[in-house]
C-alpha cells in the first residue's frame, strides 16, 4: 500500500528555501572560483618543485591534484546548474 506524503516540517522548509538562495549560490561559486585559483598556485608550486629536484615526481601526488580539479569542476558545474532552475542530477 501506498504512503501518502507527510507534510514538510518548517524546518525542512527553511533548508530547501536556503539551498535554492540564488545570492548564496553566487557566493559559493565565488568561493569555488577562489578555491581554483588556490589550487592552480599549489599546483604550479609543485611543478616547479618537481622541475627543480626539489621534489621527486610522485604518481599519487599528480593523481591528488588532477582529482582536486575534477572536484571543483564538478562543484562549479553544480552550482551554475543550479542557479539555472535546472535539476543537478
């Protein structure tokens, strides 16, 4: 038998509310944005590093950073799907 849906709660409400707030999605994508730039800078320092001898070239250290992109690029393209009405699954 079918459950019939129960009514939200006003808390529950007051999340969904916030996580379709058109102002914080911008200012998470700011912050996303920023967390790229801080990411390239460690991953340039590497590169050097790794140039220089500084370093010796590890696999497992590449892997970190290209995963570390892979997830702000998947947070970004979250954010801007969201701030576009459009589902982010």
């Amino acid at each position: 038998m079918a459950r019939t849906p129960r009514k939200p709660t006003p808390e529950e409400l007051r999340w969904r509310r916030s996580a379709h707030d058109p102002e914080k999605a911008k200012r998470n994508l700011r912050r996303q944005y920023g967390l790229l730039g801080l990411w390239s800078a460690i991953t340039v320092g590497w590169i050097v590093a790794v140039a220089s001898n500084q370093l010796t070239f590890n696999w497992a250290n590449a892997a970190i950073l290209i995963f570390g992109y892979l997830n702000l690029a998947l947070g970004i393209g979250r954010i801007k799907r969201t701030t576009a009405g459009r589902k982010t699954h």
